[in-house]
C-alpha cells in the first residue's frame, strides 16, 4: 500500500444497492468480582498493582485480570476504539483507490517515520467505500471506510461512547462548591451516567480525577491509551472535552425523569415551541437531555464544529461525511461538486433526524 493522494469521484444519489447497516457494538462488558473492590479502594497505584499481582488462582481458574478486569487493568475495559472491530476484511475502493482496514496503521507509520505534517488516513476513513465483489459497486455508497474499518479508522461512534460499567476514582465531597477532597485513602465507585447531573463545576473537577485501575501498563506508542487514565477517557460524552464526541445528538432514549415521560429522544424537540425547548436545554433543569442533545440544543461549542460521524442519508442509502462534502464544495469535480453539496446539504440524518447543515456548520 501507499499513502499517494486519491482522487475524489462523485457518487450518485439515484436507486442504490445498500450494504447491511453497520453496528455499533462499542461497549466492552467489564464486571469486577466481589473480591476486587478491595484493590480499587487503595490508596496508591503501587498497592493495587501489587495487589493485583498476588491475587493468585488455581492453574484452571481465570486470571486477576479476567477475575477483576476493571481494577487490574484488562484491556478489552480500557481500548480506544472500545468493543469496536473491522469487520471489512477484504479490499474495497476509497476515492477511487483500493483499501484494506489494515492497512491505515501502516500508513501512519510511514507517515510519522517521514514527518508527514497532514496525515492522509482520516480523509480516507471519511470517504465513501464500495465493495470490490459486488457487480454493482458503482451504486452501493451505504457505507464509509470508517464503517467498515470501525476500529483501524477510530471511528468516533466507537470512541466517543461513554463506558457502561462503574470504575473507581478517589473520594471527594461534592456537598458545597469547594469539591474539597475527603480522604486521601477515600474512593468513591462511579458512573457516567451520574456525570450528567452534576453541576458544572463538580462534572469538571471529577472528569480530571485518575480512576483507580491498574492500567499504567496498557499504554503504547502504538495505541491511544494514555498513561494516566482520567474519568474524561472512560466517560468522552459525558465529560464533554472532546468535542467530536461533546458536538452530536444522541440516538438513545434519554431520561427526563422528573417529566411525564421519563424518557424521550432528542429528534422528539424538533417542533417543540422555543419555550420549551429553552427548558430543556437548560442544564439546570433537565442536565441529561441539554448534554446529550447538542446539536438540538444548539450548544453554542459547536457553532464551528463539524460532525466526525457517519451521515446516514436518503433512508441509508447513501452515508458520507462533513469532511466529504467539504472537499466537493472546494473541488466542483467534473461540474458535479455543486450538485453534491445541494443534494447533502437538504438531507436529513437517518438515525439523528438532523439535517446536514446542522451537523456540518463549517462545511456549509
């Protein structure tokens, strides 16, 4: 493979083939035993790796990090790309050269090795790909490359997921506005989901908390995997400092559990009146929907953000990307740059109910 730069075709929006939708299984199931609190709630890293490694089994019984995944650091809990997999594993056709998943990790090393100061794989990964074995590969666009190579293209629906099981990170007293630290041998068992109704100031102090896992030894050059890991990487929605994660809507049921009913999605707010919409999206009233519906709430960080994720158009006939419709809007290629940009531009997501101009602000 070479990193050579491709050229851009135009696909068509006409009667199309459509590829199976791709899931998005991101969440790892991680369940710490009973016996692994103990390890979570000591007080230095040093304990717990310790700890971690005299918790001895029989020859057929699972290991520390199986029996205690969470707390002694086992890898499927802590990836990037979480549960995430390529699931393409022969060739397909990306801006009209031939691409496999694994591939991109090659190119980003021959990049790095030669300071390559514009990689070329995200605009790879946010193209459309078409089979290489189907007979009608001109009109099957339902997918991207970062649909077929959800975890090499780090595909942000993967990444951006807040973790579903509980961690630990040390205690701190969030009764008054000091968020004064309690204990320094304190921990305190979290989710992310409770992120969502803090206050400001609490969500922000508790995102930069290190969590309580043995996990120093999962980092690599190779992997996104930091060193230290704070609540902000188990929790990317929640926290909210990652703004391809913070700058989207999200396709759940959100709890509104204080309303008549106790959950609605975001698209339900389209033809609400500006009153109660306001409502909403006031985080002191119903914090869970305001963070969880950016874009609808029309959160003013993401005025000059656009969307990372998949665009699912035209009933998921045809998926393409902020990025990708840019790049039509600048080239005009063969006369039909114009055209692509008018047809995506009044289009509307099929899983978010948004429309385009709304999920890609900068590209239009």
């Amino acid at each position: 493979p070479t990193t050579t730069v491709p050229t851009t075709s135009v696909p068509s929006t006409s009667p199309s083939v459509r590829s199976p939708h791709p899931t998005y299984d991101y969440s790892a199931y991680c369940e710490d035993a009973s016996v692994c609190d103990y390890i979570s709630q000591m007080s230095t890293a040093k304990e717990r790796k310790k700890a971690c490694g005299e918790l001895k089994w029989r020859e057929a019984e699972p290991t520390a990090e199986e029996t205690c995944p969470i707390a002694c650091g086992n890898l499927k809990c802590y990836k990037f790309t979480q549960a995430c997999k390529d699931f393409e594993t022969g060739n397909f056709t990306v801006l009209n050269t031939t691409q496999k998943c694994d591939w991109f990790d090659f190119y980003r090393k021959e990049e790095k090795e030669k300071n390559v100061e514009k990689s070329i794989v995200p605009w790879i990964c946010l193209s459309a790909a078409v089979p290489m074995n189907s007979s009608n590969v001109a009109l099957d666009y339902s997918y991207l490359a970062q649909d077929r190579c959800q975890e090499s293209c780090k595909n942000p629906a993967c990444t951006c997921g807040d973790r579903t099981f509980p961690f630990w990170t040390e205690g701190y007293d969030d009764t008054d506005d000091t968020m004064s630290i309690i204990d320094t041998d304190a921990a305190r068992e979290r989710n992310c989901k409770d992120l969502y109704n803090m206050t400001t100031s609490e969500r922000d102090t508790v995102c930069e908390l290190d969590i309580r896992g043995v996990t120093a030894q999962l980092s690599k050059p190779t992997n996104d995997i930091p060193a230290i890991i704070k609540v902000n990487y188990m929790c990317p929605k929640a926290c909210g400092n990652r703004l391809e994660c913070f700058c989207t809507d999200s396709t759940d049921m959100i709890p509104t559990p204080n309303r008549f009913h106790v959950e609605r999605q975001c698209h339900w707010a389209r033809n609400w009146s500006a009153d109660k919409l306001a409502e909403f999206c006031d985080e002191s009233i119903e914090p869970y929907f305001a963070r969880a519906c950016a874009i609808t709430c029309k959160n003013p960080r993401c005025d000059e953000h656009d969307s990372t994720y998949s665009l699912e158009l035209f009933g998921n006939v045809v998926s393409t990307t902020c990025r990708q419709i840019y790049e039509y809007s600048k080239s005009g290629l063969l006369g039909k740059g114009e055209e692509y940009v008018r047809l995506m531009c009044g289009a509307m997501d099929y899983g978010k109910m948004l429309f385009t101009y709304e999920l890609c602000p900068v590209a239009f």
